[in-house]
C-alpha cells in the first residue's frame, strides 16, 4: 500500500490555514496544521512530509528560517517541497525565500486551482538538488532574553524622544533644520529602562547625551530593531555607550530573510567599511533574535507585529505604567497594496479584498487605544501613486488607520528624504484638516528631532 502524502500546513491566519487544509484534504493528503513556526517545525520533523506550506510571517519561528531548518535536516532536505505563501507579493520577498530554501512562493490569499498546480509540479519534478544556502552557525530558536534590572530611577517622569526622523538616508541641510534630518532611532523612558526603537543615525547624539549623562555610571540600554535596512541600523557603530566596558547594551531583533541579527549588524563594521569591528567593542554587546512576539523588558510588556514592507519588519507596542506607544517605522497599507499589485487577475477578487482587510485590520487591533502612534507616513497621496509596492504608507491612510483605532496622539514619521520642512508641514496641516472634517480630536504631529513627548502616568481608579 502505498503512503498517503503528507502536508504541514503553518499559518496564524484561521481562515486561510482551513481553507487550505481543506482543499488539500479532498486532493487525498493527509493534512497537519499548526499556527506558528516553531510547532509546524515539529510536525515536519516528526512526520517527514512531503510538503509544507507555510506562511512567511509567522510567529515564533518565521518562514525563512524555517526554511533554512528544514534545508540542514538530513532527513528532510532533498525530499520536502516548501511552499512560501505571503500577503505581501514583494519581488524581493519572493527571491529571498528561494534563496532560503523555498521551491516556490505564492501570494496569498491562495487560489485553489493555482495552489493544486504548483504542488503538482513540485512533487512531480525529479530534480532533487535545491537551492540552499546554510548558515554557518543556526542560533538556537530557544534563546531567552537576559534579566532587565531597572537603569534608571524609578520615579523619572517617563518620556518619549525623537533622535532621527528620516527614512532611506540622512538629510543634513538648511531646508531640513525643523524636523531634522537623521535617520530612525527613538528614545523611550519608563519604568526605569531606556528603550531605543531602531539605530539610524539618531542613535550618534542620543549616544554621546547618555555619556555625558551616565559618565561614570554603568548604563543599561535595549535597542530593537524593527528591521535590518541600512536606515535603521547605520548608525549603532557610533553608538558611544556601546564603547565603555562597564556598559550593558542588549540588542533585539528577529532573524531576517537571510542573515543572522548579529552577522547583519556586524558585516557593516568589517573592514574596508568601519575601523572597529563588532567583536573589538568594549561594551557588553548582548543580541538576542526573538522567536516570541510578546515579552517584557523589566516592568515594560512589549508586543510585536508583522508588517508589510520588503523583506522582514516588526512593529512595536510598548505597553507602560505611564501609557502605551506603538512604533510602525516602515508599513504599506494590505488593502491599498493588494488593489494594485496583487496576483495577476486577482488583485480586486472578493478573496483578496478580504484577505487584505483582514491583515490591515490585524495592524488596528494592534495599535487599538495607544497612546503615542510613531507610523511610517512618508508619501502624501499623490506621491503614492507612482510608489505603490515600494512598502510604505500614505498619511491619509494613516489617518484613518489611527482614528479606525481609536489612537490619541499620532506622529507622522520616516520622512521623505526629498520632503523639505514645508513640505512637511503642509502634509500635518492636510491630516490635522482631514481629522476636523470627520469631527474626530486626534492629536496629529510629525515627528521631530529633540521633540520630547511626556508619557502621562496612569490615573488610579476612582
């Protein structure tokens, strides 16, 4: 008798992973399903099937990496076909889950047909060499964060910081002196930790204030970082704290769709690029690749989400004592993107519109009620027509994405590199305007360099 074909089904969207599942149940497979990486990766080795087909932004272990996993198992590697499904359709989304370990990579939401097709002509090519490219080292998935002992005083009135503001590159100069001109880096304060949200080139000043601030003081500091592109990373090799050895600085990330967290952060410090490499800073350099999309950094609960930009990108919620702020550095709209780009001859079908409005709805459960939203606003609305599928947003879908969730103050952020300080103002005046027109009191800045914003502390129930 022959074996009935075994599929790993992982996807965190209920709807699709059923849709599928039953599909592929009247196809005659025998069909596992998991809802995050790490169990589907369980499930494919203990089952040895045949196919998985997984989702590229899951939780807990992503599609990438569990791509990369199932390619150094000697028992799986040349006889399961992965399918890469993504509601992004980015072309660099596509090349890298190939370059992973992927035989193919779909668009969701999956059309039937479409899918049955692909796995026939997967299963029934006899070529078994693959497209593989294996880390010399896999950091362990199981890696837990160190302990986060409280760095500064308790009672400091906590706050938020903008230190770089930009997007894709740094732009010093006289037309840009009111919002400044570094790229990301944020600086949040509360419940004694220092929490500092991506290292563009804000991060320089921010680390030659906390020097001077901390002097002799041993420092403790947490980065995360939403994503590895140049702008959110180019400046931590002038981070000055990470340079004195009785500083603690930890690093959070999530494993990328081909290096490592530490090897990426490294490789723009080897020579020719940088004098000092990683290994030769004194500080305590701690990098930990997250698998768990919640955690906590002393008192502060930390949520992360998936969003929708080339590659991989987190967006944060940092839950405090004082209030809430949620960080979205780099997000294009599903439901915008999807009208235009989506599968050919499906991107305005009922399933993708659907699909679409699920995944935006996603990102407004996420910031629901939020107190400080930072979010990637860097084209107005004409310019977004002719930049749709470059992965970032439109301030006036901004706008309704804050008020649909109910947000109390929102900051437009990752601007322009070409946008000068009135072009700026112009897109705060169009959204404050906007805000007005639909009757609704959302609080509506852009983010400026040195702008401090003071995190209320929560009132006790009366």
């Amino acid at each position: 008798m022959s074996r009935v074909k075994t599929l790993v089904l992982v996807d965190e969207d209920l709807e699709q992973r059923s849709l599928v599942a039953d599909w592929m149940t009247q196809e005659g497979w025998r069909v596992l399903v998991a809802d995050d990486g790490e169990r589907g990766l369980e499930l494919a080795f203990q089952n040895r099937p045949e196919l998985i087909v997984c989702d590229l932004l899951m939780p807990r272990c992503n599609g990438f990496q569990l791509c990369r996993m199932v390619r150094k198992n000697p028992n799986l590697c040349d006889f399961t076909r992965i399918i890469v499904t993504t509601g992004g359709g980015y072309p660099t989304d596509r090349a890298n889950a190939i370059e992973a370990g992927a035989d193919e990579c779909l668009v969701k939401p999956l059309n039937r047909n479409h899918l049955i097709k692909c796995v026939r002509q997967l299963l029934g090519d006899s070529d078994t060499t693959r497209r593989m490219r294996v880390e010399k080292e896999l950091p362990d998935l199981r890696d837990s964060l160190p302990p986060f002992p409280p760095v500064i005083p308790l009672e400091q009135a906590p706050f938020l910081r903008f230190w770089g503001v930009r997007g894709s590159i740094p732009t010093p100069g006289p037309s840009t002196l009111k919002y400044g001109g570094n790229t990301a880096c944020i600086e949040v304060r509360a419940d004694g930790q220092i929490i500092i949200l991506d290292a563009g080139t804000g991060i320089a000043p921010l680390g030659a204030l906390l020097n001077k601030e901390f002097e002799s003081r041993p420092l403790c500091a947490t980065i995360l970082i939403s994503h590895t592109h140049w702008d959110h990373i180019q400046g931590f090799p002038f981070f000055e704290p990470a340079y004195k050895p009785e500083n603690l600085v930890r690093i959070i990330g999530f494993k990328g769709a081909q290096e490592g967290l530490r090897s990426t952060l490294s490789s723009q410090m080897e020579s020719p690029y940088f004098p000092i490499s990683m290994s030769e800073l004194p500080g305590n350099i701690a990098i930990v690749e997250m698998r768990d999309l919640k955690f906590s950094i002393g008192a502060v609960r930390v949520e992360a989400t998936y969003l929708n930009h080339p590659g991989l990108c987190i967006g944060y919620r940092l839950n405090t004592s004082a209030g809430s702020v949620a960080y979205l550095p780099d997000n294009e709209p599903y439901q915008r993107f999807k009208y235009h780009i989506g599968n050919p001859g499906q991107a305005t079908t009922p399933e993708a519109i659907e699909y679409a409005r699920r995944q935006d709805q996603r990102i407004v459960d996420f910031i629901q009620g939020v107190d400080v939203l930072v979010i990637d606003s860097q084209y107005d609305s004409i310019e977004y027509k002719s930049r749709i599928g470059w992965g970032h947003g439109c301030v006036d879908d901004v706008v309704a994405l804050a008020l649909s969730a109910k947000v109390k103050k929102l900051f437009l952020f990752h601007h322009d590199p070409r946008h000068d300080d009135a072009h700026i103002d112009s897109m705060v005046e169009w959204a404050r305007s906007f805000t007005r027109t639909l009757g609704e009191d959302l609080e509506v800045a852009a983010a400026q360099e040195g702008l401090m914003v003071s995190l209320a502390p929560a009132r006790a129930p009366v």
